[in-house]
C-alpha cells in the first residue's frame, strides 16, 4: 500500500500536503481500495471554507456514499475539476490526479494533531 512520506493524514483515511500555506487534500490509497470503483465526487461549487472534522462533501463508490472530512480549517482555493467527468482519478492516483480541494490553511497549529506517515501505517496495523 502507498503511505507517501511528504503528506499527513487522518484517522478518517484523507491526506493532506502542505507547501508553504497552501495544502492539497484527497483521500488515501487505502481509502480508495476499500470504496472500490469511484463513480461521483460531490462538493458544493459554492464552498468557500471548511472546518476541522466537518464534512464537506461526499465520495460515491458503486455500493457506498463516504463523507470527507477537513483535515483542518482552510479558505477554499480550488476544486478539481477534472473529477466531474473522471471521479476514477481517486482510483488511479489518489495522491496525484486524484486530488479533491486546495486550501489555504487558517490555523497551521492544527497540521500538529494530523498522523504522521509511519502513525498512519501502524493505524492500518501494517
């Protein structure tokens, strides 16, 4: 299974990456082996913010509904677009292609309570 090194996570299986204050979310390789095939991502086009723990949309699979969950507060900056006509990107490149939302992090403090690669990995007891 792919943990990269350079992002962070939560217990709810989304990952965050952070470049300066700006971080990319989406939701892990384990997350999405365990949805199975990703047929609709739903996001409000209008979301301006997100909150820590809050849910802030959905992932559709084939035989299940998930919430996403804020890894942290953030002023939303972009949507990817390009998972309106290809939600199977979060398939094929979860930590690529597959990205769901980009933000601009409110309170860095927060990026203190996300897993660390290795706490994710031992999560999911490998």
């Amino acid at each position: 299974m792919n943990i990269p090194a350079n992002l962070l996570y939560t217990k709810d299986h989304e990952w965050i990456k952070i470049e300066g204050t700006t971080g990319t979310i989406g939701i892990t390789d384990f997350a999405q082996g365990e949805l199975g095939d990703i047929v609709y991502i739903d996001i409000n086009p209008d979301l301006n913010e997100i909150t820590e723990g809050q849910s802030f949309g959905t992932i559709e699979a084939v035989k299940t509904v998930s919430d996403l969950y804020a890894p942290v507060d953030g002023k939303v900056i972009e949507l990817n677009k390009n998972l309106n006509d290809n939600p199977q990107l979060v398939n094929s490149d979860p930590y690529g292609d597959g990205w769901i939302i980009k933000i601009e992090v409110l309170n860095s403090a927060q990026l203190n309570d996300l897993l660390s690669p290795e706490a994710y990995q031992s999560q999911l007891g490998q």
